[in-house]
C-alpha cells in the first residue's frame, strides 16, 4: 500500500471514489440479477393465481347477484321484463367473458380436464338461464319458475368453481413455497458474495483513509466549508416535512412568477385555497399523530390528483393547502375541485366529530380567471379565501368558485 502513501490528497479521493464506485457497481449487478429473478417469481405468484382467482369469484358473484337475484326481482315483479332481458343477457356475457379471460391463462396439464368440466358446466347453467330469458321475451310468466332447480344450479356451478378456485389457491402455496426457497437461496449467494466485496472494500479503505489522515487540517476546514454550503441548502428548502409537499416560502416564489407569466400570455390561472372541514375537532379527537396522518392523506390525494408538471400543490400552513394551476379554465377548475373533494371523502377516514359527515371532508375555495395587467398579486388569494368561506357557510365538504368579483357558484 506504499503508493497510496505516494498520491496526493486530491489522487487519495479519487482512488477512493473508483473504488467505491467498483464496489457499488458489482453490488448493483448483483442486485439486479436477484431483484429481476424475485420480480418473475412474484410476476408468476400474482398472474398465475390471484388473478384466475379473483376472474372466479367474480363469475360466482355474477350467478349469484347477476342471474339468481335478477330471477328473484322478474319473480317478485321488482324490475320489468325488459330490465330482466337486459340483466341476464349482461350477466351471461360477463360470465362468458371472465371464464374465456380465464381459460386464456397458463394451465398445467393436471388441470386441463378439469377446466373442460368446468367449462361444460358453466355452459349448462348458462343454457338453463337461456331458456329463462327466451321464456321472458315470449312474454311467458316468469313467477312458475321453480326456486329449486334455480337453487340448484346456482349451487351446482358454485361448487364445480369454487374446486376450482381451491386447486389455484393450493398451487399458489405451492409456488410460495417454492419462491421461499429460491429467495433464500439467492439472500445466502448474495450475502456471500456483497460479504467478500465489502472486506475487499473495506481493508483497501482502511489503507486509504490512514494514509487521508495525514491531511486531516485541510479536510476538517474542507468539512466546514461544506457544513455552511449545507446549512445554506437547509435554509432555501422548498419542501414541507411532514407532507412532502412544496411549503409556504416556495409558495410565494411559484406564486409571483406563475402570475406574472400568466399576464404575458393572456392565459388563464387558477388559484385553489383548501381546508380540513373541522379539523381541530379532528385532532381533539383522535390526537395529533392521527391529525397528521390526516394530513398526509390529503397531501397524497392531491399529489395523485394534480400530476401536471404545470400543478403547484402547497401546505400553506396548518390544515391550509393552496393549488396553483396554469392553463385550466374554469370548467376544468370545477371538475378538479370536485374530484379532489370525492377523492378525499372515499378515503373514508373516519371523524365522528364531523357535523357535516363520518368521515374527513375538505372544503375548497376556487377562482379562475384569465390574467391581465389589472389583475392584482393579492386579488386571487383574496377570492379564494372569501370563496373557501363561503362553502363552508354553504355546509361544507363542497367547493365555491368564482370567476370574478360578481360572479360565484356553489359545489
């Protein structure tokens, strides 16, 4: 190792940095060889057995909900001959439908009889509502039909799929099992290997980092240097902590240049202000943990509605976000609000402390306009806070938009 001791501080850090470098790179090779064999094994689990699974729930739900309970209301004169056409020729499609989706999958050569049993029977209880439909559109009574033999084809095609569904299950142990073993093995061999690297890596740094020690003057005012660079960077952070989203002082820069662009090109810009509908009572109720969780779920409801590289989302502060939008006029504004509203309310987070609904709800302020010399900085955050508070008297869980001073509609 006498030439390390030869280099110079700047040819120790390079030396260093390649052979870091080789070590990930053979790391990274290793990994991705595993990573790509675990990806077809998890590819082979999940579309070689809960998919045919899920597609035979499906076809059992349909003889149940879709055939048997259409047969019930056309008995019982819930629904009219023309709704129980429409319902049985729809189910039986779909029924069809899911089993060709199905019978298109790999199949092993123990299961090929079987699956053509299946499919004879499924075939013969479709037949059997055949004939129902065709009684139906001649205008023939259906309340005759005997809720035994329905009963019993229901039950006889749920049983013959739900063996089905039973071997598929039992083979998806099997391959997990099998999977398993494989993963270990592949863990062990790239344990062994990322082991080796690692010393080899590590005994050459040892000689490299004795031999820095040498220079340690210039790296400690080097390590200053770098600790004030990175303070500097902590302080013009743009992004909020808890909801990775941009924070307030990155706000007020996207704010002033998006508007300004706005006014050159004459184009439209939209500014959302939204809040948490009673989300003190929220945290008084469940605690702060649950409050920022919360939070969080907004945060991702408005990161997975608005993905546009042109869509600001904020955290204003508190329970406040704010969404800025360029080239969206107020149609587009509208739909978007009231998305992001349903979005947040079928997360089903629950707040029984809500007066307005069980679960969490957001109320949305909008206004939309297209940008001009006289539109003021202060004037679209002005408007959508007076909109904010006017879904909130309106009862919340809705948005307000307004496109100017005069003009508003409630959501």
């Amino acid at each position: 190792m006498q030439f390390i001791e030869a280099l110079k501080l700047r040819g120790k850090l390079f030396f260093l940095f390649i052979l870091i470098t080789i070590g990930l790179f053979a790391i990274g090779i290793m990994g991705a060889i595993n990573i790509e064999s675990t990806k077809k094994n998890v590819d082979s689990l999940y579309f070689g057995s809960l998919i045919p699974v899920t597609e035979l729930n499906e076809i059992i739900q349909m003889y149940h909900n879709g055939l048997a309970g259409t047969i019930y209301k056309a008995k019982t004169a819930e629904i009219s001959p023309s709704q129980t056409n429409a319902q049985i020729q729809n189910s039986i499609a779909k029924i069809q439908g899911l089993w060709k989706s199905y019978d298109s999958h790999f199949k092993r050569d123990t299961e090929l009889d079987y699956v053509e049993y299946v499919s004879l029977e499924i075939n013969s209880v479709n037949e059997y509502f055949q004939k129902i439909l065709q009684m139906n559109m001649d205008e023939k009574n259906l309340k005759n039909i005997s809720l035994h033999t329905l009963e019993k084809n229901i039950a006889h095609v749920n049983s013959v799929i739900q063996k089905l569904v039973k071997y598929e299950v039992d083979v998806a142990k099997y391959e997990r099992e099998k999977f398993l073993k494989k993963y270990s093995s592949a863990i062990a061999e790239l344990t062994i290997v990322l082991t080796l690297i690692i010393i080899g890596v590590v005994v050459i740094m040892y000689y490299v980092f004795k031999s820095i020690q040498m220079d340690h003057t210039k790296l400690e005012i080097t390590t200053k240097k770098l600790k004030r660079v990175n303070k500097k960077l902590e302080n013009v952070s743009y992004t909020d902590t808890l909801t990775s989203l941009h924070n307030r002082r990155y706000f007020n820069l996207v704010y002033d240049q998006e508007l300004k662009r706005a006014k050159r090109t004459h184009s439209y810009i939209t500014f959302m202000m939204l809040d948490i509908d009673f989300f003190k009572q929220y945290n008084d109720t469940y605690g702060h943990i649950e409050g920022d969780y919360a939070l969080k779920s907004v945060a991702k409801v408005l990161q997975d509605v608005l993905k546009r590289p042109s869509d600001f989302v904020f955290r204003l502060g508190g329970e406040e976000f704010g969404i800025l939008l360029t080239q969206t006029d107020d149609t587009n504004s509208s739909k978007l609000a009231q998305y992001i509203c349903d979005s947040v309310r079928e997360r089903e987070i629950k707040h029984t402390a809500s007066k307005i609904n069980k679960y969490l709800t957001v109320s949305i302020g909008v206004v939309c306009c297209i940008a001009d010399d006289a539109l003021d900085e202060d004037m679209l955050i002005s408007k959508a806070d007076k909109m904010l508070y006017q879904a909130k008297d309106r009862g919340r869980d809705r948005y307000c938009i307004t496109t100017n001073v005069s003009d508003s509609r409630i959501k």
